[in-house]
C-alpha cells in the first residue's frame, strides 16, 4: 500500500520508470551472447577389415556379421552401420553424447578380440575413432 498511493498521484514517475526498464532491457537483451544452435559432435568409431578377392556376400557372413554380434550391446551405442564390398568391410558406430571416446574404443576393441576367428587372409580389423569427423587410427591391437 505504501507504493501504490505515490504511484497514482505521479503517473508520470511511474511511465518513466517502465519506459527506462524497457530500455535497460532491451540494451542487455542485444548485447547478451547467445548461441542458437551449439556445436555437438557424436563420439565415431569405424571398423576397417580386408579380406582379398572375397565377394561381398562372402564377407558379409564371415566377417561382418560375426563383428555385429560382438559389438551389440556395447554401453551408449545408438547406430551400427556397416557395410560389405569385394574385399572389405565397414562398420560405423554411433555413441551418445555423453559418452567418453577413450572409453568406447576400448570396449569395441575388447569385444573384436570376442570374435571367434577370421578365415585365414583376412587382414587384422583397423579402427578409427573421432568426433564428428574420423580423427586417428588405432589397429586393434593397441
């Protein structure tokens, strides 16, 4: 009650008062950086193995599918993408974000030293881990 009797006998005090707050609002708001959309990179690993001369169905029995069953599972992964042509595969894995890569990589290397065995030519499987973008490769005996 004590604000509400001054404020009706000077109107005036009052609308300058809302017009400075707007004003001070309004120069805050502009001058406030803000970011709309932020940079978020997935944590990526992609698994490389060559097999020579061996057809895509080939490869895709005796190599991929055995990876895929010992990478199912693995703690935050979101997307298993792979892939199968004469003479290799490709399998890319999709982590949350809040996932730590160093941690990721070694349980996808733990789990490919799962796989019951390769046919006898088959090269060792070659990983890349990164963010967003591949970054480093690490063979799985690393």
């Amino acid at each position: 009650m004590n604000l509400t009797r001054p404020s009706i006998g000077n109107p005036t005090a009052v609308i300058v008062a809302i017009i400075m707050v707007l004003m001070f609002g309004t120069i805050a708001l502009l001058r406030m950086p803000v970011q709309m959309i932020p940079n978020v990179e997935r944590p990526l690993i992609e698994i490389n193995t060559g097999w020579r001369a061996a057809a895509p169905e080939e490869v895709e029995a005796e190599i991929l599918e055995p990876q895929e069953d010992a990478l199912r599972g693995l703690p935050g992964l979101e997307k298993i993408q792979s892939s199968a042509s004469r003479g290799s595969s490709s399998i890319t894995l999709t982590f949350g974000v809040d996932v730590q890569l160093e941690r990721a990589l070694i349980e996808v290397m733990n789990r490919l030293n799962r796989v019951p065995g390769y046919p006898p030519d088959v090269d060792e499987p070659v990983i890349y881990a990164g963010r967003g973008e591949f970054g480093w490769p690490c063979p799985t005996a690393c």
